[in-house]
C-alpha cells in the first residue's frame, strides 16, 4: 500500500503478491507476461468511500483476468451488481421533475430504462460495473471492500464502446474502466482515444461547461424529484469531473487528480461526429485503447478513487 513496484519485462509469482487500495504495479514492456505458478497467487483489494447506506453505488473495474462479480463483490445483492449497456441507450425524451410525463429533448436518461442491466459471470476488462455493498451491514461510516484475485491484466486492452445514431442530439454514454493495477494517466488516455466527446454539456452549477471523463462521486440523497426511471433517483449532478483542460469536484467536494485509479470505472461519451468501425442499423461501435504506456508508477497517483475514503464530510 502506498507505493509501487515496476516491472520493466516479465514477473513470475511463486508466493503471494497484494496490491492494496493505494499500491500500484506497472509493467512496462507490452511483451512482457505475467505468470502465477501453482501454490501462488496475486489480487488486488481496493477500499470505497464511508457508505452513509446500502444503496450507494461504487463504480467498479477489475484489474485482473477472470473474476467475477460474484467473486469480486460477494456482500452485494446480485439484483444491485450492475453492467452498461450502451447499445441500448437512446435519449429523444425528457421529463420534467420525475413527472412520467415525456416531452421533445434530452434528459440523459434512457427512454425505456434498459440501459442499466444485472451483472453476472467473468469480469470484461476495460468494461465499467455498479455495485453496492451489503444491506446488513452497520452503516453510516462502513468502508467497502472489494478483492480481485487472478493475472494482472497488461499489455493493450480493448474495449468496444457504441452510440446510436437514431438522435443526433442525445450523449453515447458508456461505462467503460482502468483496466490495470495502476493509476492510468487521464491525458495520455484521452490523447488516445480522441473520438470520446471532451465537450459533453454538465450543470452549469458545477463551474465547467462541459467533461470528458465522469466519476461518480454521489453525496445528495436520492430524490423523487431527480429524473430518471425509478420512483426515487440520485443527481446527475453528483459526477466529478475532468475534461481537456481543468477538473471539477462531484457531490463529495472531491476534486480529482488527472489520473484514473485503478479498479475505476468512469463514463465517457462517444462523439457523435466521430466515425466508426462497424455499424449494425444506427448501433456505430468503436474502440477505446488502454496501453501500458499510460499507466503511473509512483506512491501517489493512485491515492484517489471515487467515491474516496480519503474525502469524507
């Protein structure tokens, strides 16, 4: 915890390697392997903030080949472990007020709510998951714990995100993740990935006229005033945020670094005037890169993760 180890090419664990919350490991050569030999093993434990309730979600990514959800998550309800699926996300309507009464333009919620889908099986590298923690446990002030224990993941990862061309006016959310036991550097990602949308309109509230990169930093309680397709939703508002040039803190008053914690998931939006690789109907996909080259080896740049148990009011 609290520092690094950086390896240039391969590793081979025979005894046990931990990772904790604010460690990081970097491998650097795409070529290099990562080998864990019978009797071994290697895992990655990563904190959340103080839960006030078993209904706040963390944003979640896993940092090692095959885990589970059930595995990773095991306090969780399986009905609160959640995927994006951002094929399904179209946007032509909004409400006013949580009203159920639909009108011309964009709330940021899906139309017919089928966008947010139960989580099972193998962890997507690179793919973003929702979860809460345990509904028995003694909150306010529990601090969540999640274990991913398998291969470090390195080397190029990839991941499919998508838009739907059917409105033209809507944001192409997608969940997506650090895929590595490492801080990734949010420019570098950015610089990578330069379809994703650096211009995505926010509340004017929050200081900054536009994102690129959304944590969920929720603080509000949910409300049945707050859009969405429950009786009682959180506040979009609640989001931190980076963009090209400045960072704004989400509901917890936590400003981020210009990094990605490992173990994070975060939201990105998929430019509309973008191009594609391949398209089925008005679904466009594309692919975001994660490269080794982005990922930070020192002792505080993964000292951040949303929601943090370093920020608490």
């Amino acid at each position: 915890n609290n520092t690094y180890i950086k390896i240039q090419n391969s590793i081979v664990i025979d005894g046990n390697l931990i990772v904790e919350t604010q460690g990081s490991f970097v491998q650097v050569d795409d070529s290099g392997t990562f080998t864990v030999n019978p009797g071994g093993s290697s895992s990655v434990i990563k904190q959340t903030a103080n839960l006030n309730d078993w209904y706040e979600y963390t944003y979640w990514s896993s940092p090692v080949v095959g885990e589970t959800v059930e595995d990773a998550f095991p306090d969780t309800p399986s009905n609160r472990r959640f995927w994006y699926n951002a094929q399904n996300f179209l946007d032509q309507t909004k409400e006013v007020g949580n009203n159920n009464f639909e009108i011309e333009g964009q709330d940021d919620i899906d139309d017919n709510g089928d966008d947010w889908q139960i989580a099972t099986g193998v962890m997507e590298a690179g793919l973003g998951y929702a979860a809460t923690y345990s509904q028995f446990a003694p909150y306010p002030g529990v601090i969540g714990t999640a274990s991913f224990s398998g291969v470090f993941n390195t080397g190029d990862i990839i991941v499919s995100v998508y838009k739907n061309d059917l409105e033209s006016n809507d944001n192409n959310w997608n969940l997506i993740g650090n895929p590595y036991p490492s801080a990734i550097d949010a420019d570098l990602f950015l610089l990578e990935n330069a379809f994703i949308d650096q211009n995505v309109p926010v509340n004017p509230s929050l200081g900054v006229s536009d994102g690129a990169i959304f944590f969920w930093s929720q603080n509000e309680q949910p409300s049945r005033t707050n859009n969405g397709n429950e009786n009682i939703n959180f506040a979009q508002s609640d989001y931190a945020i980076i963009n090209s040039v400045i960072q704004v803190a989400g509901g917890d008053g936590l400003i981020p670094d210009r990094i990605i914690p490992s173990g994070q998931a975060f939201f990105i939006v998929y430019n509309h005037d973008a191009p594609e690789l391949d398209a089925v109907g008005s679904i466009k996909r594309n692919q975001v890169k994660f490269t080794n080259s982005m990922r930070l080896a020192d002792t505080t740049s993964n000292s951040q993760f949303f929601k943090s148990p370093n920020n608490e009011e």
